[in-house]
C-alpha cells in the first residue's frame, strides 16, 4: 500500500473513514471496504493521521505537535499505589492528585488532595486497609464538609469508581486528561472556582493530546456531555468540533 500518495489525497483539514477509502481506491482501485480498518490503523500507527473524533481524521503534520499528559504522583500517592499494588491486585482504581491542576489553573492549589476511585465492591476493604496505613489521612465518599473538616494535606480521598472510567495507556492506575476535564464538572468535591474553567480548560487543549472521544464517552457516563460541550464549543481554534 502506497501510504504516502494516500496522504497526499486527503484534505488538509478533517477527514472521515469514508473520504480515506475514496483516496486509497483512488490509488489503488483495487481496494476493498474490508481492508480500510487494518488501513486507518497502519496510517495511525505511522503518524501519518490523527484521530479526534468520532470518524474524523487529520494528517498528522497538520496537527500541532502536542504531547500527552501524565501527572507526576507525589511520595504519599506513589506508596498508596504500591500498598494497592501489594494488597489488591485485582481490583480496578484510579489514583490523581488535586496538585496536578496547579499547571492550568490561575490560582494555585495550597492543599493536595490524593484521590483514589475504586471499583464499587472494594471501596470498605480498602477504606479498612488504608486507615491502619495511613492513620489520620483517609475519608472514605467524603462531603465537601467532611473535607474541610476533617481533610488533610496528601489526604487520601477514596471514592467510587465509574465504570469505563478513562485510563492512561501507560499504566492501569494512572489517569489521562480526558477523565481529569470531565471531573473538573462531575466531582463536586473539587472546591475550585469555576471561573477558572474556561482559561485552565483551553491551556490543556493548547499544551496536551486529547482524544475527544474517550472524552465525550466518558461525559456521557457522567452525566455530564452538555455541559463540557457548551464550554468547548467556544474555542474552535483549538480544532474541537464536538459531535454528541
């Protein structure tokens, strides 16, 4: 396959499955229907297009050179995920921390918060793991007045985990940004002023990789597309085009 004359077929600004089968028959007009999905992921794998969003494409040297985000975890959380490591292997969480917002946001975050989201099941044995641990730094589905109560720095926040809950490819624990955006509208144990969205959430977009539909998908379970949608939709310049 002639990957490059494909490329050179494609438009420059979003293209679709459809418009990428026209250019490879064009090339080859022996190209069957069939052989477009292992095509799109030898083009993607080649970074020669992007995807960002459902059924839309971009050639790759049109997309702004941006990299991926991975929150750096602080000592406490790093040993909170090798105790979950240890002693709860099978079960599915999330680890993140309330200080990874620092980057985006104006006003700084004076106290970190280390929030672990556990599958439903394990949320009480975890909790009674963690606090013979961790004495004095775990709340378990804590309020916003349970945590300026009782909330600590480096405190540990466990909370339930949703499922299909978005994760990093470079670790099973390990949260991406598409989930952290969301979060910012879905967990209202944040304490952040929402007048800092719109600055925080476009820098994130400007800096960072981000797959709009692990994105979108992720809202939905959450209850939460609309609103993040109706943010978005304010900056096409970052090359957002929103399909819900």
């Amino acid at each position: 396959m002639k990957k490059q004359e494909i490329i050179q077929k494609l438009p420059d600004g979003i293209f679709s499955r459809q418009q990428i089968l026209h250019a490879a028959q064009s090339v080859e007009p022996s190209f069957k229907d069939t052989q477009l999905r292992y095509l799109i992921g030898t083009l993607r794998n080649s970074k020669l297009i992007v995807r960002i969003g459902r059924n839309q494409y971009k050639k790759a040297e049109k997309e702004p050179n941006k990299s991926i985000f991975t929150g750096a975890y602080s000592d406490t959380a790093l040993h909170v995920i090798g105790y979950m490591k240890e002693h709860f292997p099978l079960l599915s969480y999330r680890v993140w921390e309330l200080s990874w917002l620092n980057e985006f946001f104006n006003h700084l975050i004076a106290h970190n918060h280390i929030f672990l989201e556990v599958e439903k099941d394990g949320c009480d044995f975890v909790f009674s793991a963690l606090t013979e641990k961790f004495p004095g730094k775990v709340l378990l589905k804590a309020t916003v007045k349970e945590m300026m109560l009782y909330g600590t720095d480096d405190g540990i926040i466990i909370t339930r985990l949703v499922t299909e809950a978005p994760r990093s490819d470079s670790a099973k624990y390990q949260v991406p940004l598409e989930k952290l955006i969301v979060d910012l509208f879905a967990n209202k144990n944040l304490m952040l002023s929402k007048a800092d969205y719109p600055f925080a959430i476009e820098l994130m977009f400007s800096k960072y990789r981000i797959d709009q539909v692990t994105m979108l998908r992720y809202a939905r379970r959450r209850n939460k597309a609309n609103e993040v949608v109706r943010l978005l939709q304010d900056y096409p310049h970052l090359f957002i085009s929103i399909t819900t």
